[in-house]
C-alpha cells in the first residue's frame, strides 16, 4: 500500500507513521509527504527517511479549489492508495475530498463527536471534562464530523494546562495513527454508508477504543 501523508507542521504523527513502517508493524510504503509550508519540521524527518517531499503553497492561490487541484496534481504522479492527513492545517474542498473518498484520514486532538474545530485540550479543561484525547477519522465534507475509525482516552488532571495535557494526546495519536493506517492497508476499514467500518462491522459513534486493542 502506498501512503502520501500531508503536514503543516512538527509532523510527530508522520514521524510515528514512517517509524512502525520501518519495525514493519504498518505494511506500507510512504511515497511522499507533502506540505503547504515551507519550513515544516515535517520535511526535514521526511528527508531523513528517504521519503519524496512535495510542498504547495496556499498563499500562491486565491481560491480554495486551486489550492486542491494543485494539491491533486502534486499527489497525482505517487498513485496513493491512502492520504493521511497528519496536522495539515488547511481546510480542504469537496474537489479533494471528492477524489478520496473512502481513503482520507485525519487526526483530530479530541474525542469525537466532542469539540471540533481548534483549542480542543483548553475547551475540555473549561468544561471540567473528566478525559480528552484524539480520534482518528474518515474526512467527509463536514470538517472533523467524518466518521471515527478509533479514539485513545486521556485523563484531564488537577490544573492541567492546555499544552501539558496535549503533549499526553499526542503520545496517543502515535499509537492510534499507525494502527488505523494498518487497518486500512490490511483491507479491514472501510468507509460504509452509516459509518467506519472494521471488518465489515460499523464501528462504535466514537470509533474503536485503543484500550481494546493494546
Ligand atoms: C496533532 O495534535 C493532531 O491531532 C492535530 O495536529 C497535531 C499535529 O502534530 N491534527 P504533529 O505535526 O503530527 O506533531
């Protein structure tokens, strides 16, 4: 299976993809990272791995859609048979979406359906919530409402800060990015008509819990 993984930033998660690619725990091959920065820290463990690099920049268009269709093209010649969208920062059009329906993924830092959108960790600890934590999902065109693949719980502690209690998600996220990844290269997760799918069976609203699979 091949992988193209989109970044805007640190690229943590991508870090994590290419590490269990490489121990052989996610039978596929990154074909390219591409990001809309420049200077994404992402690019440069992309480099250190081998793995082509692409960037298109969305200041150089003035509409979304041109955006996506350049996006398109820069993915177009790897034949990816999955994008994974791992802190891509940039809200994609149905244009994108349209062309990979069924094989788009995003992590969000939060329990889905609870808090989409940005400042997640601080909207949790405002509302005295008991855990946050982060889902992977499908990516429809309602942005982070795609249906959720599987979730890691993390609990809020006394006086937790918004970065404190991020840092603890993301070690999450790199258990739970990999392991949705593998699913899909293994054929077992599917975008279905009420929702993700895993083995043919509809995944819980919230997606499969990682406490089930560790
Ligand atoms: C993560 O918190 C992820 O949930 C969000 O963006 C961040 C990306 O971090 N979508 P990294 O670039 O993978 O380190």
């Amino acid at each position: 299976m091949k992988i193209a993984v989109l970044i805007s930033g640190s690229g943590s998660n991508l870090q994590a993809l290419i590490d269990t690619a490489a121990s052989g725990s996610l039978d596929a091959d990154i074909a390219v990272v591409l990001s809309n920065k420049a200077e994404a820290y992402g690019l440069e463990r992309a480099a250190d791995a081998g793995i082509a690099t692409a960037i298109v920049d969305h200041r150089d268009f003035e509409q979304r859609k041109d955006f996506d269709r350049a996006l398109l093209a820069a993915l177009q010649p790897y034949a990816v048979d999955l994008v994974i969208l791992a802190g891509f920062m940039r809200i994609l059009t149905p244009t994108f979406i349209g062309a990979y329906r069924g094989r788009l993924l995003n992590i969000h830092p939060s329990l889905l359906p609870k808090y989409p959108g940005l400042n997640t960790h601080q909207r949790a600890i405002d509302a005295g919530d008991s855990w946050s934590g982060a889902t992977v999902h499908f990516v429809t065109e309602e942005l982070d409402g795609g249906p959720p693949i599987i979730h890691a719980r993390v609990p809020v502690e006394d006086g937790d800060t918004p970065e404190r209690l991020a840092a603890r998600v993301l070690e999450k996220e790199h258990l739970i990015y990999p392991l949705a990844a593998q699913w899909f290269a293994e054929g077992r997760l599917t975008l279905g008509n009420s929702g993700a799918e895993l083995d043919g069976k509809l995944l819980p609203v919230g997606g499969a819990s990682l406490e089930d699979y560790s």
